[in-house]
C-alpha cells in the first residue's frame, strides 16, 4: 500500500462503505469541476462535513435507491439512477486505477445493485473461493491407479461387502464444506449480475466510459472460467478418446468469455449439447437428472435468473461428480476378489516398505506381543496365534484411550473403537440385567422373566443409542429398570420415587469401569471369550482371503419392502432375520480382524525373530492387472511399494465409505481415461496398467 499510496495520493484518501470495501473519494480531476474564482472547490467544505459525520457518499443514495429495480430493467429512470456509479467524480479514470481498485468498485457495484441482498453476496464475491465445489483435482481419490493403490481400502474390502465411494459431507467438516459451497454459488449469482449489467453498459454506443467498463468486465470474471475449467476436465475423464476433441472443440474457455463478455453465449444451445453428450454417457438412471438441469438453464434464461443459470451449472457439476462415483464404484465391484485375494501379499510389501523407510514404529507392538507372551509362558507353552489372540482380546477390553493400540493397528482404527465399545455396552448390559434380577422376587415364573429381560434389553437400546454413553444415561436406566420390576410383581404403579433414588445410585457405582463389579464382570467374560476368539482364529487362518471373506462377512440382504403385492406380510415367506447371539458376533468380528493382521504382521515384526520365514519378493518389481479375451484379469494387482506409498493421502472432497445399504448400480460409463503422468502421484512411477473389458455403449 505505501508505494501505491505515494504514486496515487487519492488511495490514501478513501471514504469506507459498509460493506468494509473502500471507495475513492472525490477529486477535482475528473468530471466537470466548478471552482470558485479563489481557485478552491466549492464542494470541499461538503465533503469535509460529511466525512466528520461519518457518512457514505451518494453511492449508498443509489444502492438506497435501486433496491426495488433489478439489474435487467432497461427503463431510462434506471440507467440515471445507475449511471452516476460510473460518471461522478467517485469513478476515477480507468488508465489510473489498479486492478484492486476496479475489483472493489465491481463489489460495490454488485450491493447497489442487488438491493436487501446486495451486501451479502458483495462479501461472497469479494472472499468466496475461486474454484468450484467440485474439481477434477477433489475427485482425484477416484481415479484407477488410485484404488489399487490406497491402503485403506484395500483393507476396508475385506470387511464389507458393499464398500464404495460417496461424498465426504459427514460431521463438522461436511458442514463446512457445504457452508463454503453455498458461499462459491452465490458469489457466482452475483457474477452473473454483473455480466447483465456491464453488458448493457458496453453495447451502449455513445457511452463515455467503455475503457471503464471493459476493466470491470474483466474484473467480474472471478469464477465462471474456473467452472468451464472444471466440468472441461472431468468431462474428459469421462468420455471415450473419440470424443475427447468434441470436448476441446466446445469448451474453449477463452472463446467462451469471449461471447460473455459480448452477451452473446448461447447457454440453451450449451445446455443442450451438455445433455447429448452425458446421456451417451453416463447411466440411464442420471437421464432424469439431467433433464432436470436443462429445465433450470432453460428457465433462467427465460425469465432472465441469474439464480436458476447457477443451480443449472450446479447441477452440473454434480451430475459429473456422480458420474465419476459410479465409474469408481463399478472399478471396486469388478475388481473385488482380485483385492481381496492380493491382501496378504499387498499389505506385507507395503508395510515392510513402511519398516525400512522408517515410516512406521513397530518396536512397541512387538513389546506388546512379548509382554502377553511372557504372561502365558509363566504358566505353560502356547501357541503364538493363541498368545496374539488374548492379548487383541485384553487390549481391546480395556479402558484406555485409542492411542494404546500398537502402531501395527493403524488401518484398523475405526473398527477397533467400534469393538470396544461393543465390548464395554455387553458387560454393562450383563450387569443391569442382573440388578434386575436382585429386584426381583421368586414368584415370577422363569419364561415371564426372561421374556421381561429381553424387552429391558431391546430399551437399553433404545436408551443409550448410538453415542453409547452409560454413565450419562444412569437416570434413564434406572427409571426403565423400576418400570420393568414393577411390571413383573403385577403393580399398577409405574414409578416409585424412593426406590429409583436408591437403584440409580447403585447404578451409577456399577456402571463405573474401575469398580469392583465391572471388573469382575469383565474378567468372566473374557474367561468365555478367549477359548472361542482363539478357536474361531485357529481354524480361520487356515483359509485363503477370498474364503475368510466369504465365511466372515455376513450376506448383504436388500431392505424388503413391508408388505407384496397382496397385502402379505413378506416376513410371512422369509421369516424374521435371525438375530446373532452379540457375543458370539464380537469373537467373529474380532477373529476376521485379527486372522488378517497375524497374517499380515506376524512373519514382519511377531514371530519375526523365532522363525525362519520364506524371502519376501523384490519390492520394486512392478506388476499388473491383464484382461483375458472373456474379459477376466489373469493375474492380482501387486502394485510397487513406491506406488503404493504414494497414495498415504486422500483428497478433502471424497472418502471412502462402508455402508450397510448398497450404492446404485448403474451401467458404468466409458472408462476409457488418458494415462497418468509419471508425477501424477507425487512425483512416483505410474500405477499398474489396467484393461478392462470395454462396456457396451449406450
């Protein structure tokens, strides 16, 4: 600013609107001035009171006064109205202003002309972000050479049947992400007002500011070349090489704002040719969809909505976005039991590139495993399976925080939580469902009292949802627990005040971890677990990953619908699912996790130092995936571990998601794609090759 200020000594003199953006003040150097004969400006003295009040110069009067005309209104009293923002003295000659001081202007000149909204989307267009939502490099997760590359998900595969991609817009992240989108569209809502109103101003013939203009003009393209950009890259990805030069040919950007500049882009024929070339594409369920995003350009076109031309393009990109998730998403099915079968081999290479990069610590894991292996040979000899099997039990059981799992656990993070917490809700439903014992009385009749059990069970459920928090529910318990007791002895009271005092505090003494109580509940219940963990394990790890996988995972079963056709119960064919015993749920889950890791590990760091393992493969040998002629691969992906490190990251806009209910299943789209730059994936070698057999065309 220092050295601007000295060239233009009109910056440093500025008068602030509201908005927060600077205009310049006036100066005798433009416009037609009225000096007095002592040569001394006879609006001075005005000008000076109004800054001592503070006050906005008569830009404001117009924003004031244009709130109820809309920018495409051609009538006279609209251009006077307008016309003083850029012929008073408060514009300065285009040749002597700064591309900042024609962007702030272009803010301005979006307040006063959007009237009640005018200031908010001047904030937007001012510091909205310049990229769209959605951009090739956010979908960059999506891509081949990625998923067979991403450690993460080819250990997510092993555990759910209907592993697949989908939108990151979960949490506090989600929401702000879709907080910052919003912000993106309407400053692009605000760039298409001021495309309407500059456009006017420079077809105007005998319109003493055209240079002026033409600055704003450029100025105001903030983020449209940015969108063309965008759905010009992901289109490409999209389309067959055929098609790629139709691609170049239509989307050229510069010819594009060319024709805004000149209001004379076409946006139905656009729109259009945008429809044509994704319905050749894409799955015949997206048709809809697109006809709905012509419907909205259409509209917005007609009616002159600046707001609906947006949500078209944002549409658009969303269309594009689904595109490129239900491409990925078929890669995954198709690629599926080739993943599957390659775990072993892909994670050893992996993590022992990990080892000797020193990217990982293992010398904590392998004190973890020794310490429990001390304990079982204090006693008598065990197997290692046996020794590794108890202590992921014992570690998983226990009420420390995440971080005491080994490092060695790491891709297992989330699934470790959950069998915690799982663990920790059967011990404490075993002990209210004992309370409710000690409640009650010896004339109720064993069925009746095992059937109240099972309901107390179902409303713990309910009561603790999914946040499965004990201690801050102890009240709610407690008042279900004396309902149920009052239930059995055939009372027709509900609620007994005194009685709940004294069950909720002893609740809340039981429900503790570090009581008694809790603590011999716990040590039963991994006096049961371990035999069945280390059974379930031994005969698991016999079986290859496909068949593990297949014996593990249970079945994905579609949601029926309630009742046919006929009005018939479905259940009244199929029956009721039948519910697993959580027990004997939690050793399966922990035996799938657990016989995958001991493969994986135990010859790299467990029973590294005691047996003789066999030479692992080289680990810069490159291999790939072929089709046969029926179009079967013939051999797993093993990808090189420098490939394979290079994809440790993920992208901000797309996660990889285990879902209970399946994605749709759409005809995949072309997968035809250009091959990866060499410094596609931080600067490593390209992934394995990959060919498909060609999908049939729409």
């Amino acid at each position: 600013m220092g050295s601007q200020d000295q060239q233009n000594p009109h910056r440093s003199n500025s008068i602030s609107c509201g908005s927060g953006i600077s205009l310049p003040s006036q100066s005798p150097r433009h416009g037609t001035s009225n000096h007095g004969a002592d040569g001394r400006d006879p609006h001075a003295k005005e000008s000076r009171e109004r800054r001592k009040r503070h006050e906005t110069p008569d830009i404001t009067r117009h924003a004031r006064i244009s709130h109820d005309i809309t920018s495409h209104d051609t009538s006279d009293e609209v251009e006077k109205i307008v016309m003083p923002f850029a012929s008073t003295p408060y514009t300065r000659d285009a040749q002597q202003m700064t591309e900042m001081d024609v962007f702030k202007e272009a803010c301005v000149l979006v307040q006063s002309l959007l009237g009640s909204e005018g200031a908010e989307m001047a904030h937007c267009f001012q510091y909205a972000a310049k990229t769209p939502p959605i951009t090739l490099e956010s979908l960059v997760e999506l891509e081949i050479a990625r998923i067979i590359n991403n450690p993460k998900l080819r250990h997510d595969i092993n555990f759910d049947r209907e592993l697949h991609f989908r939108p990151n817009l979960d949490g506090s992240k989600g929401r702000q992400k879709l907080k910052l989108a919003d912000q993106f569209w309407t400053a692009l809502t605000a760039e298409f007002e001021l495309y309407a109103f500059i456009g006017k101003r420079l077809m105007a013939p005998q319109d003493q500011q055209r240079d002026y203009w033409q600055r704003m003009m450029k100025s105001s393209q903030q983020r449209l070349p940015g969108i063309f950009t965008a759905i010009k890259d992901i289109l490409k990805t999209l389309v067959p090489d055929q098609d790629q030069l139709r691609v170049d040919d239509r989307l050229d950007i510069p010819m594009i704002m060319q024709q805004v500049e000149n209001s004379v882009l076409d946006l139905l024929d656009l729109t259009e040719w945008f429809s044509k070339l994704l319905k050749s594409h894409c799955a015949p369920m997206r048709d809809s969809w697109i006809d709905q995003m012509v419907k909205l350009a259409k509209r917005g076109v007609q009616e002159d909505s600046p707001k609906r031309i947006v949500r078209a393009l944002q549409q658009l990109l969303s269309i594009l976005e689904a595109m490129k998730l239900d491409v990925a998403n078929h890669q995954i099915r198709h690629l599926r039991g080739l993943l599957i079968e390659d775990t072993i081999n892909y994670h050893q290479r992996f993590q022992f590139h990990r080892i000797t990069c020193g990217k990982i610590d293992v010398v904590r894991a392998l004190q973890w495993y020794e310490r429990e292996q001390r304990q079982f040979y204090s006693s008598s000899p065990a197997e290692p399976i046996h020794v590794f099997a108890s202590a992921t039990l014992r570690l998983i059981s226990s009420h420390s925080t995440l971080s005491v799992f080994p490092e060695t656990f790491s891709l297992d993070a989330e699934r470790l939580r959950a069998l915690r917490t799982d663990l920790h809700a059967l011990i404490n439903t075993d002990i209210c469902t004992d309370m409710l014992d000690c409640l009650n009385n010896d004339k109720v009749a064993p069925s009746v009292l095992a059937a109240a059990k099972l309901t107390f069970q179902q409303s713990l459920n309910a009561i603790i949802g999914e946040r499965k928090r004990w201690t801050d529910k102890v009240d709610n318990i407690a008042v279900e627990l004396i309902r149920t007791m009052l239930r059995l002895r055939g009372s027709t009271i509900t609620y007994d005040a005194e009685l709940l005092s004294c069950v909720e505090t002893m609740l809340r003494a039981a429900l503790q971890p570090s009581g008694t109580l809790y603590s011999t509940k716990a040590k039963v219940l991994m006096s049961r677990m371990v035999p069945k963990l280390v059974t379930s394990m031994q005969k698991s790890v016999k079986l290859s990953t496909v068949a593990l996988h297949d014996a593990m995972v249970p079945p994905a079963t579609p949601i029926p619908p309630p009742f046919d056709v006929d009005g018939t119960s479905w259940s009244s064919f199929f029956g009721k699912p039948a519910e697993r015993d959580p027990e004997e749920e939690i050793v399966r889950r922990i035996a799938h996790l657990g016989v995958l890791h001991w493969q994986v590990w135990a010859p790299l760091v467990y029973v590294a130092a005691e047996e003789d393992t066999e030479p692992m493969a080289d680990p810069n040998e490159n291999h790939s995936i072929t089709a046969t002629p029926g179009g079967g691969p013939t051999k797993p992906p093993t990808p090189s571990l420098d490939e394979a490190s290079s994809a440790e990251h993920k992208s901000p806009g797309i996660e990889v998601t285990i879902s209970s209910s399946p994605p749709p299943s759409p005809r995949p789209e072309s997968e035809s794609k250009p091959k990866p730059k060499p410094n596609e994936l931080n600067d490593q070698p390209p992934g394995p090759s990959l060919a498909f057999r060609q999908p049939p065309q729409r």
